[in-house]
C-alpha cells in the first residue's frame, strides 16, 4: 500500500490567496484571488483527501492513486489560472510545490528492523 502526496503553495504578488479546505476535506475554496470576490470552488476527486500542510499558504492533497491526487492538483491550478492579463507579469496562482511518494510497506519493514 502506498500513498501519494502532493504540496500546493499559494503565489502571490499583491492580494494574499486564502485557501479554505471544507466538507470533509474533500472541497477546496480559494478567496481573494487577484482582489476578485468570486470564490473558486474545486471539489477533490474521489479518494483524494486535503489538508493544511502546517507552512504558511500550503495544502497538502493525499491519495492512494498518483494519477487521481495529480488530476486534483491539477483542478485547483486551474482554477486560478489567469485571464486576459500579461501571464508573463501575472504569476500569481496555486502551484504544486512538491510531490512525495509514501510506500507504506517499506515503512513497517523498516520500524520492525530497527526492533
């Protein structure tokens, strides 16, 4: 059993993004993205859980699957992807910032050796 994990860090130059996780972590909401007071809504794919990962701006998404954590990852990138500006000058978004790989067997394996 393995378990993916992939690190989204909110970018901003001006407006702070607020990324508020609800309904069972399976429902992101991203506020004050570029000052606008639409609120985007991402449900989460089945199976695929959300988190604050503890650091300031990040979420952490975890799953089973890499294809369904990356498939959500990539839904909230969307998101907050920006229109009808300079996208050279607009950097601001949600952003994958890491991506980890939890083999869980590996892990027990290893806690029985160091017994």
């Amino acid at each position: 059993v393995s378990t993916q994990s992939t690190g989204m860090k909110s970018v901003y130059a001006h407006f702070p993004i607020n990324n508020n996780i609800i309904t069972d972590n399976t429902l992101v909401e991203v506020h004050n993205f570029l000052g606008e007071k639409f609120v985007r809504k991402v449900i989460l794919l089945p199976g695929v859980t959300c988190k604050p990962s503890g650091i300031k701006d990040e979420i952490m998404l975890e799953g089973n699957d890499i294809e369904i954590v990356s498939r959500s990852a990539a839904l909230i990138q969307q998101s907050t992807t920006v229109k009808n500006k300079d996208i050279r000058k607009f950097l601001d978004g949600v952003y994958e910032s890491e991506k980890t790989h939890i083999d869980m067997l590996e892990e027990e394996k290893a806690k029985t050796r160091s017994r």
